[in-house]
C-alpha cells in the first residue's frame, strides 16, 4: 500500500505537469485563433525573423510614427513659415496664407475619414508610405508655380497629412500594451509640435538663403526619403492587411458613432473650438512677429519653434495632469481657460513690449493651445462605445478638421476687418470661450451616460 502510494506520488507531478504543459498549448491555439491588440507582440517572438522582430519592437514603432508625423507636419506648416516670402512674391496679401491651411486640412478631413478603408486593405505601413508620398509630390508641386499650382499642391499635402494619423493608431495600438497606451500615443503626438519646430528653425535660414521655393523642395526631399526607409518596417506592421477586404459600413460611420453619443459629440465639438485656435496661432504666429510687431523673419521663427517646443511639453504635461486629476475633461477645461488668457494677453502685444515678455506669453500659449490633443484622444477611446476606437476616432477627427480649416480662414477675413493681427488674436479667444464651454457641458453628460 505504501508503495503504491509512492508511485501515485511519483506519478502525480508529472501528470500535473503535463496537463500543464497541455493547457498552455491550448491557450496559444485560442490565441492564434482570437486575433487580440495584443496578439502580435505575443507572436513576435516566436519564430519571426530579427527584422520582423526589430519592425514590431515598440520603441521603433514609436520613433517610426513620431518621424512620420513630424514631416508631415512640417510639410503641412511650410507654406505657412514661408508665408511672407510667398505672398511677397506672389504679390497676394499676406492673410492669404489663412486660406492655403484651410486648403490643407478640408482636403485632411476627407482623407482621415476615408483613410479606415486604406488601412485595412494595404496596411499601416503602406498607408504612411502613401500620406508621405503625397506631402513629398504636394511640396515640390507648390515650388513649381505659381498661386493656382500652390492651391492644388495644398490639397495633396492635406490629402497625405489625413492618413497619417488612421495609419499610426492601427500600429501603436496593435503593439502597444493596454496599459501604456496613454503615454505612447501622448508621445506619438509630439510629432505635430516637433514638426513646427523644425519648420521654424529650418525653412526660414533656407528661404532667406536659397529662396521660398528651396524650402519646399528640401521638405519634398525628407518626406519620400522617409517613404522609402519605412518599407525597412512595412513587412513587420502589415501582417495583418486584408487585400480583397470590402468596406465595412460607409465612409462617414464614424460621424453617427460621434453623434449619437452624447458625451463624444460634445468632445468632438469641442476640439472643433480648440483645432481653430491653435491653427490661427500656427498659421498667424510668423506674420504677427514679422508684420506687426517688427522682429526679423528668423527671429519670428525661432519664437515660433520656443513655441511649438511648448506645445509638445505640454501634450505630455496635460495627460500627465489628466491621469493624476483622474479624468481628461476637466483638464481640457483648465487648458481652454489658459488658452483664452493668452489670447487676450496677446491682443494687447505691440512692437514697444521687450523681447522676453513677448516669448513668455506665447510660450504660454502654445503648452496650452497647442497642448491639448493627447488628453482628447485619450478621452475619445475612454468615452466611445466598446469595439468602436477606430469608428469614434475617425469621426472625432473630422471635427477637429474642419476646426482647422475654418480656423485660419476666419481669422484671415477678419484681420483687415479689426484692423491687425494681435487684436485678432483677441477675438480668436471666443474658440476657447466655446469649447471650454462644451467641455463644462459634457461632465454631467458623461455621467448620465
């Protein structure tokens, strides 16, 4: 008896650890078989080539999509660091570069609807191949003409700055662990504010020193280069592209996903305000430093790279705020607060202030005009139905789209109508008025719901 004891004791470990090991074989088949966020970091590390391995390593998906973002920003905010030189040349008032951004981004509120579609057929990779080959042929159209030729070049800049972001949140969310998601994307996001660092630093030393048109061409150069190097990763983010996929619902379902919530329609609205202000001051910035209060163009685009550097220092500052406030909405309204402060305080800017106080407030500005976006994205995702991320986004998006190209287009209208830029500046505050009030409203909203 005593021995059979032992036998069964012997055996038993062995047999615990070899339902064990069964177990774990039936988890890997449920997991190949229920595609998860997740699921390719699990698999990449299992029988992938290194260079699959390196393409899905999350620190090179997040420079990768960071880099993208910045040259499409940058293509997208040539136009407008170049604006005087332009409109001088071109013989058009300088306020005209307003209606050029809108240009840009009605064409980007068409594109990242529709973007969805191309993301699922192609891949994340492909579709950041394609939005940078657009910016790359829309800038070096636009050194090759003259007002009409920019105008059609605008639009495929817009078109490409479109797909970027549908392209970037399919992979950062596919390898990026659910936890860490909010610090990634915030992250990834800085790409729009180090994109006009470079445009200020850069594009005015090369258009002072070879002309305006260099400038594009140097930024065309940079975005089909990059296009090119991201084929290095291409095999390692489109796995899971669908050639023959056919589309699921309409292009705008997304719009309804927004609208018929609530909470996120409010937000959507609301980062409609937020997106015309911060592309006024974007677009406005260089031609108020340069045409009304007297600084050099190289001096107004180092203001304006102080500036952009602030607004991504605040993207991460404010999701840090966010998560210690615990919640994103209340953030959003301290941010519109600010931002009104700061518009109003540059209204009263002249070419008496000193140098110092000028850069102080629109340092200001920019960590919180510019600053905003991550803490919305984060809000968007929390507050969308379940299962419908990429459908709640996309519908965002196109809000905040068609902020920006109303945005600069209103405040070009309205610059010979009050009479200059800064007290333009002023009355620009009414965006931040609105969408602080939207926010306010949404609180109570997003608890009922």
């Amino acid at each position: 008896m005593g021995g059979w004891r032992r036998g069964y004791a012997a055996r038993a470990p062995l047999s615990s650890a070899r339902k064990d090991v069964d177990d774990a074989e039936r988890s890997l088949i449920a997991c190949a078989a229920v595609p998860t966020p997740m699921d390719a970091s699990i698999v990449s590390t299992v029988s992938l080539s290194p260079a699959i391995r390196r393409g899905r390593s999350l620190s090179v998906i997040l420079v990768a999509t960071t880099v993208v973002q910045v040259l499409v920003t940058l293509a997208m905010l040539t136009v407008a660091t170049l604006g005087p030189e332009i409109t001088r040349t071109l013989g058009v008032p300088a306020q005209t570069v307003g209606y050029q951004m809108s240009l840009v981004y009605l064409a980007g509120a068409v594109s990242a609807v529709l973007a969805g579609g191309l993301v699922v057929r192609h891949g994340a990779g492909r579709t950041s191949q394609f939005a940078l080959l657009f910016c790359g042929v829309g800038c070096a159209l636009g050194a090759s003409g003259g007002l009409w030729t920019l105008a059609v070049a605008s639009l495929a800049i817009g078109w490409g700055y479109g797909m970027t972001n549908p392209a970037s949140s399919h992979v950062l969310f596919r390898f990026t662990p659910a936890g860490r998601r909010n610090l990634i994307f915030s992250l990834k996001q800085t790409g729009v504010p180090l994109g006009g660092v470079v445009a200020g630093l850069m594009l005015p030393a090369v258009g002072l020193a070879f002309g305006w048109r260099a400038g594009l061409l140097v930024t065309a150069a940079l975005a089909l280069i990059l296009a090119v190097l991201l084929q290095l990763v291409r095999a390692a983010w489109d796995d899971d592209r669908r050639p023959g996929a056919r589309r699921e619902g309409t292009p705008l379902a997304g719009l309804g996903v927004v609208w018929r919530h609530p909470p996120l329609r409010a937000l959507a609205l609301m980062t409609f305000c937020f997106a015309a202000l911060q592309l006024c001051l974007s677009t406005f910035l260089v031609t108020l430093l340069v045409e009304e209060l007297g600084r050099s163009l190289v001096l107004a685009g180092a203001v304006a790279s102080v500036v952009q550097v602030a607004g991504a220092l605040g993207r991460v500052f404010w999701g840090w705020l966010a998560d210690r406030l615990g919640g994103g909405l209340l953030t959003l309204a301290l941010i519109g607060g600010i931002s009104l402060a700061c518009a109003l305080l540059t209204g009263l800017m002249t070419p008496d202030w000193p140098l110092w106080a000028i850069v102080a407030g629109l340092t200001v500005f920019g960590a919180s005009a510019i600053g905003w976006n991550g803490v919305f994205l984060a809000e968007v995702t929390r507050l969308c139905p379940a299962g419908q991320v990429g459908s709640a986004t996309g519908g965002a998006l196109f809000f905040t789209f068609g902020g920006v190209a109303v945005g600069p287009a209103l405040f070009s209208a309205l610059v010979p109508v009050l009479g200059g830029y800064a007290v333009t500046f002023a009355a620009a505050g009414v965006f931040a008025v609105a969408g602080t009030a939207l926010i306010l409203r949404a609180r109570p909203q997003e608890t009922r719901s």
